[in-house]
C-alpha cells in the first residue's frame, strides 16, 4: 500500500533528501543567509528540532474515491500560493497513461501548426485544450452533463481504460482532424468569423472541442470531400457564426448543455451538408 502525492511532490522530496537522506544543502537563502552552504547534520539543534516537530497539514483522499470527488476536493483546498488550473489539477489526478498520453497529443506538430504555434505550455494552456477533445471524442456530446471541468476530469480519466489500440486510433485521428483544420482555415482555424474581411480573432476553446471532433469522426474519403470544398464550408460556417444562438454558444455560458448541443450539432450539420452537397 503506498500514497500518491496529488500535491506537494515537490516540497516532500525535498524534505526528505535534505533531512532525511540528507543528501541536500542549503543555497541562496533569502533570510538566513548565516546558514548557507549547511546541510541538516550541521544545523543548530533549535533549527532541526524545529523541522522535526513542525506539523504538516495533509489532506488523505480515500482508495475508491470518484475521480469527480477528487477534483472538487483538490479545488476546496487548493487556495495557498500559486493556485493550480484545472488541467494542472486534472494532470495530478492522473498521473501515468492519461497524463502521458495528453502531453503527447499537445506536442504533436500537427496541433502546434494547426493552432498557429501560439498555444501556450506553461500552466498547461496546450493540454487543456487537448483534453478538450479527448473528452467529447470518448463521449458523445449527446451524452455530455455539465459541468465542464468534472466532465473533462472524467473524460481524462478514461483515457486509461482504453485499450492501446483505441489510444492510437484517437491520436490518428486527433492528427487528420488538426491537418484538415489547418488546410481548410489555414492561420484562421478556431476563430470565429461572421464575415471574410473581419479582423483575425483569437482562438476560441469551445470551437476547438467542436470542431476538432467533428473532424476527428470523418473517414479518409469524407475528409477528402471536405477539403476538397473547403470555400464551400467556410462559408457555411461564416453564416453559422451569424447565427446569434451559436456564437453566443462560444462565448458565454459554454459549458452548459444547451450551448454545447447548439455548438456541436450545427458544425456537424454543415460538415454533412458539405460533404453530401
């Protein structure tokens, strides 16, 4: 039986190779500069007593716990410091295939290229949006229950009871949906856009989920199709955006279910409309 740390890794090992296996040293104190360069053993007593006897608060999450629990509670208590994003916290709640396998769909070319290389990785910005896609690609948006963060985490936490056949499926086809984004809008993939001469806006997350999904579902030859009428989709979906219903779909409120049903349907009604026109 072992504890995983969610939280604190960081702090615990340091406590541990500094007065423990004491294998650590003092360096660039900000106060007590006096002890620079000691290490535990060479401490006055005082001081290690001091570190001995100090309490630590921590914070035990039962085996069994839902994964959804868990996140709320990571919320609830997440308030010292610098204060986590959720994909920071999804990240520590699944630690090892999912995690794993989040990062490697954000380092992918083909997403940095299709994103315009602007996505940032620092506070996990890129695997957010990542997660996105996996979790509406797992389940179905007709299946989707607010709210969005506790849909992601569960979305996220099924990455690893897929099999590593369906794990590889979902990442060809995360990497055919951001290449037939990125031929189809170019520079302009998940921006929204009600007329070609608007200024370039900024990439929008829930057209990100949406659309990289509805992409994602194609077969090669549908894929082909669409591409192929590209001018034809853009302005299917530049009308879309005039639609006030959708845009506001992307806007406010996008994680409730009527602006995820909006969304989603009507990208995949003009994707169809496309392909079968």
């Amino acid at each position: 039986y072992y504890w995983q740390v969610i939280d604190g890794l960081q702090r615990c090992s340091v406590l541990k190779n500094f007065a423990r296996k004491k294998t650590m040293e003092l360096n660039d104190l900000e106060f007590l500069t006096q002890f620079n360069g000691e290490n535990y053993d060479s401490l006055p007593r005082e001081l290690k007593r001091r570190i001995t006897q100090t309490p630590i608060t921590v914070y035990v999450v039962e085996k069994g716990t839902p994964e959804e629990v868990k996140f709320n509670i990571f919320k609830r208590i997440n308030t010292g410091g610098l204060i986590l994003t959720p994909q920071e916290i999804r990240h520590a709640l699944n630690q090892g295939v999912a995690s794993e396998f989040v990062a490697t769909l954000a380092d992918l070319d083909e997403f940095k290229e299709a994103t315009s290389w602007i996505i940032k990785t620092d506070r996990m910005e890129d695997r957010d949006f990542v997660t996105r896609f996996v979790s509406f690609y797992i389940t179905p948006y007709t299946e989707y229950q607010p709210d969005l963060d506790t849909f992601m985490t569960k979305g996220m936490g099924l990455i690893k009871t897929l099999s590593d056949e369906k794990r590889n499926q979902m990442k060809s086809d995360f990497i055919r949906a951001m290449n037939t984004a990125n031929v189809i809008f170019g520079d302009d993939a998940f921006r929204k856009r009600k007329a070609r001469e608007d200024r370039r806006k900024p990439i929008n997350k829930a057209l990100f989920e949406t659309l990289s999904v509805a992409f994602s579902k194609l077969n090669e030859k549908e894929t082909k199709i669409l591409i192929d009428k590209a001018e034809l989709f853009t302005d299917k979906f530049i009308e879309l955006n005039n639609d006030q219903t959708f845009y506001n779909s992307l806007a406010s409120g996008t994680g409730l279910k009527p602006s995820v049903t909006k969304r989603f349907s009507e990208i995949i009604r003009i994707t169809n409309e496309t392909i079968s026109n």
